[in-house]
C-alpha cells in the first residue's frame, strides 16, 4: 500500500473507528512479525468488531475504486 494511502488508512482507523494509536500499534508489529493483514489482525485481537472488519473493507475497496490501483 502505498505511503500516502496507508496514512489515510491508519487516519480511518483512529477517527472513524476511534481505535487509539496503541491498539493501531499492537496491531502493526504483529503484522510485521507474522505478515498478515492488519485489518485481519485488528479482528483476531478484538480490537474491532465484525461490523468494524467490514467498514474497514469496505472503505479499502472504495480507495482502490477511486484510484489507488496499488493496495
């Protein structure tokens, strides 16, 4: 994901979702660590809900319909 869209992302996560920049946090070291998605790790840690797992698809599918060919 490109740098920009990926800081976009993580602004979608803390102000839509209201998850904090700890649990944002969590999160990516386990991402580097086991190479897994991050909005996959967000759910298995219980930081965010079903519901949550689908806004958050759905807004990445929204940036790739909108030009972000990269993610």
């Amino acid at each position: 994901m490109p740098h920009t869209t990926y800081q976009q992302f993580l602004r979608f996560l803390h102000e839509e979702l209201c998850l904090s920049a700890d649990s944002i946090a969590i999160a990516q070291r386990s991402m580097s660590e086991t190479k897994g998605p991050l909005p996959m790790l967000l759910w298995q840690y219980g930081l965010i809900n079903l519901n949550e797992l689908e806004k958050i698809y759905d807004w990445l599918d929204a940036s790739v319909y909108t030009g972000n060919q990269e993610l």
